[in-house]
C-alpha cells in the first residue's frame, strides 16, 4: 500500500519565516501587507488576493522574488527527513500556502513527490497582478481540501496519512490525518489537534514517531 507524509513548506521544509512577509519586506510593502492579512486572510482571502497581488505587488521585479526563492535555506535535518521516509516506503508532498516556485525548488532539489501552494504569476520581469483566485488555492483553512485530493489520487483513506506541521492554518489537517506531527508548533490551538508535539532544533528528531 503507498504511504503518504505531508509537510507544510516554511518552517518544516525550509527555515522558519513567512516567505510572503519577507517579500512584504523585499518590495517596501510590509507594514500594509501585514495589516491587510491580519484583516482579510481568515474573513475575505479574495479581497486579500486583490490588495496584495493585484494592487501592492503588481508590476513590480520578479527579480526581487525570484532572488527570495533562490536564498531561502533548508531546515536543518529535512534532506535526511526526506531521504528517511522514502526508504520507508512513503510518497512525500507539500501542502502550503506559500509560493509555488519555492516548492518546486524542494520538488527539484530533494525530491519531494507532490506540491499543492500558491503561485504569483510572472509577465515578462514583472508581478502580473492577477487576481484570479485559481492561482491561490491555499487560502485559510483550504489545505484539507487538497489532502483529501491526494488520498482520492492515491486511493488511501486519510487516517492512514502523516502530516508535519507547525501552524494554525494547519489546523484542519490535523483534524483529518490519522497521524499529526507538529513541529515547533505557533499555535497552541494546533497542538490540541495533535498526536504528536515536537520541539528541538533539527527536523531528523520526528523521525522516531514515523512509522
């Protein structure tokens, strides 16, 4: 039978920070980005959409992001993580609200299987500014909703699937997974929903709770 673990992307996958924050921070627009999540991003992720992408970040460099991509570091111990789960016999995937390239790059680089995100399109050198919601499908509370598609795709039933997690959007897969692992959880609220709690310096130490 395949077995599947989901991993969240920042904080598990890579060093933990927000990777749209510190775009926020990269293009000047921190203080207003920060403002408008807090306001929207659990109450209208479609007015958030438009504020962000199709007003504060449309036109601006793709350089700028494509450099964030590119310097963002590894957590500590993921490579071994990975490499660990597949001798075990698991198909591996991200479930994030972070950037599509970012996980393409883990996709590429230590062979993650599947990658369910967001993506900021790209015209020319330039944000596009789409406001197109298909684009952003990982909005607050929707990871579950692609777990579910990765069961359907595989044909397992979601008790039989890990999660690696650490934040309160997560909240809903850990709901559903028959085994979740927060690891230096943010939300106390997240690790009522646990089996599992993990707090240290290295990913490699979830390991022994991985069947």
């Amino acid at each position: 039978m395949t077995k599947l673990i989901v991993f969240d992307m920042d904080g598990i996958i890579f060093e933990h920070f927000n990777f749209w924050i510190e775009l926020h921070k990269a293009y000047g627009t921190f203080e207003e980005g920060l403002k408008l999540t807090k306001e929207y991003v659990k109450t209208n992720y479609q007015k958030l959409v438009d504020e962000v992408i199709g007003r504060l970040w449309k036109g601006r460099p793709s350089s700028v992001y494509f450099e964030l991509v590119k310097k963002v570091e590894y957590a500590r111990g993921v490579k071994e993580v990975v490499t660990e789960v597949k001798k075990r016999g698991y198909k591996t995937a991200i479930i994030s609200s972070g950037a599509s390239d970012l996980a393409e790059r883990a996709k590429k680089e230590i062979g993650i299987d599947y990658v369910y995100t967001n993506k900021l399109l790209i015209e020319g050198d330039k944000i596009a500014g789409s406001k197109d919601i298909k684009y952003w499908p990982m909005g607050s509370g929707n990871k579950a909703d692609a777990l579910r598609e990765l069961c359907k795709m595989h044909n397992l039933f979601l008790k039989d699937v890990v999660i690696v997690v650490h934040e309160e959007n997560d909240i809903k897969m850990a709901k559903s997974a028959g085994l979740a692992i927060a690891f230096n959880p943010t939300s106390k609220e997240l690790e009522k929903y646990c089996n599992i709690i993990v707090k240290g310096e290295i990913l490699t130490e979830i390991l022994p709770h991985i069947p």
